[in-house]
DNA sequence: GTCAGTGCAAACCCTTTGCAGAAAG
DNA sequence: CTTTCTGCAAAGGGTTTGCACTGAC
C-alpha cells in the first residue's frame, strides 16, 4: 500500500455531489455526503474502512454502519462501482465508466487499464432468461 | 442452485489423482486424495464448505481446517483454480486450462466461458517488475 | 524419533442486522 | 407527526490460526 489516507482527502464539491446523489436517485444526507465528497473526489479504489478512516479523519462524522449500509446503497443505485478481487474486502471504485483493472496480488493494489486498452472481442450468448450486467477484465500481477 | 450436491459425487480415480497431486509438488496425503478426487473428478465450481459436504457425505474423512488448508495449498500449486466473483465465497474450479467465467449474479451460479468464444485483445504494458499471473473475463449476469 | 499433516475449537475480520434515537420536512 | 436515516453494539459467516495429536518414513 502507498496511499497516504491519513491526510486530509481531496473532496468534490457539495454542489455537484448533491446534484450526482439525486441524479442517482438518493437522497442527499449530511452522511452520503461526506462519503460520497471523499469518494468521489479522485479517482481511487477504496474498501469501506480505509473510506471510514477518511471521512472521519478529523473526528467522528459517520458511523461505520452507516458507511457500509452506504456504499452498499451508491453501489446499487450506480454511482460507484464495487470492484471484486480479493476475497478479504470489496472495493469502491470512484470511476463508473467501463474500464478494467490490474490487480497486483503481492501488494493488493489496484490500477485502471482504459477501456480502449483492452479489446474484449465478442461475448457468447448469454444463458436464456438473463441479462448482461457488466464485463470486467482482471489482469492478475504478482511481484517479479 | 441447482447441483445435488448431496449424492454421491463423481470422483477422479486414485492413480491420475496420485499423479496430479505429485506432479504439482504436493505430498499425496490420505485427506489430500480425496479432497482432489471429489474436486476434479468433473468439471465444477465448489466453495470450501460445499466440497468439506460432498468429501464427507458418507461420513466423517476430513475436516473444516483440512479442507481449507489444502484448497490454499491446491490453488497455490496451480492444481486448481480460486474464482473470485463474490466476495462471502470463494469458488475453486477444477478446470484450470485458460477460460472465463459468466456469472449470474441472482442466483450465484457460475457457467464456464470456453477461451476461444472470448477474446482479450492485448493488454496494455505491465507495470514496473510486475508479471502477469493471468488474465480474467467476468460477465456479469442478472436474471431477467 | 522426527517432521509434516491433520483435527478441533477458538480467534479473526469484514460485513450485516436489530433496534432505539435523531433528523428532516 | 411521520418517515427515513443513523449509530451502536451484537450477531453472522467464511476463513485462518494455535496447538496437541497422529502417522509416515
């Protein structure tokens, strides 16, 4: 790991944040709010708690329920993306457009590869009754 | 869900086991081989917790800590393959030739990809001493 | 006798849940 | 007021760990 979470985070704006809150069709709370500002305010992969550690950086703002309970909640209504790779926590991903990832498993550490990077060809046909959801391509890395 | 995973399972023979497990640098142990056996005795996608039921449906051969302990071992020794698509489970896959996966996120089932119906473009430059350990399609599906 | 492998239960850790209190309109 | 949201602590559940026992050379 290399990010210095310790200090104070970059944050987008409260304007626009409210405005993406209620374009996802979520209610703008003091709570989402400050997540969401933090989250959203750079591109970054983050779990829930090194985003609990942020956002209360400067003393107690959200509860650790309310962090899960809302991340959970921007991961359904799409304003976040939740990024599986290791089975020991999820990740937030601040940047909803399609693109794919590295994942370097000696340092957990998760990097983008632009969409245009990496063509995926054509997909099979889905299995009757289902719906597509998402592609994700992983490129697993170790350490040489 | 849909496999009857409490019938009898179908189970690779002693010999090719035997073999497998050498092959891949591990000692064949009495639990080791019957843990392989179920496993890859066909194509399929198991959680520590449903193989630890299948090895033991006919009573008692092997325990929760053996059976998590030697999926680590199998998976870090290339015998089989971890699938990480949901983050409360961990899938091991007894087919560990290059393939992707479908994964349908109602009902948690997941259906093999064969590698040449999906094709990865290049990919882009690795980072700085990084290898690459591999490279995975994830579809994700939804029922309708 | 030595050392790897195994079993058991407890510990771990991330995540979810239940419920009472707070906040918003 | 009414409803939604939040905080706290406890519960949950898959996985790992500590340690003593077993078993194979």
């Amino acid at each position: 790991m290399d990010s210095p979470i310790s200090e104070r985070p970059p944050r987008m704006e409260p304007a626009e944040v409210t405005r993406l809150l209620v374009q996802h069709g979520i209610a703008p709370t003091q709570q989402r709010l400050e997540i969401a500002s933090v989250l959203l305010g750079r591109r970054q992969h983050l779990s829930a708690d090194e985003l609990l550690a942020l956002v209360n950086g400067e003393g107690p703002v959200v509860s650790k329920a309310t962090v899960y309970n809302t991340l959970n909640l921007f991961a359904r209504n799409g304003l976040v993306r939740e990024v599986i790779v290791d089975p020991s926590r999820v990740l937030y991903d601040s940047n909803t457009s399609p693109h794919h990832h590295f994942y370097n498993q000696s340092t957990g550490e998760l990097m983008d590869i632009e969409d245009r990077h990496i063509a995926v060809g054509s997909v099979p046909d889905l299995p009757e009754g289902t719906v597509m959801d998402g592609v994700e391509v992983i490129v697993r890395l170790r350490n040489e």
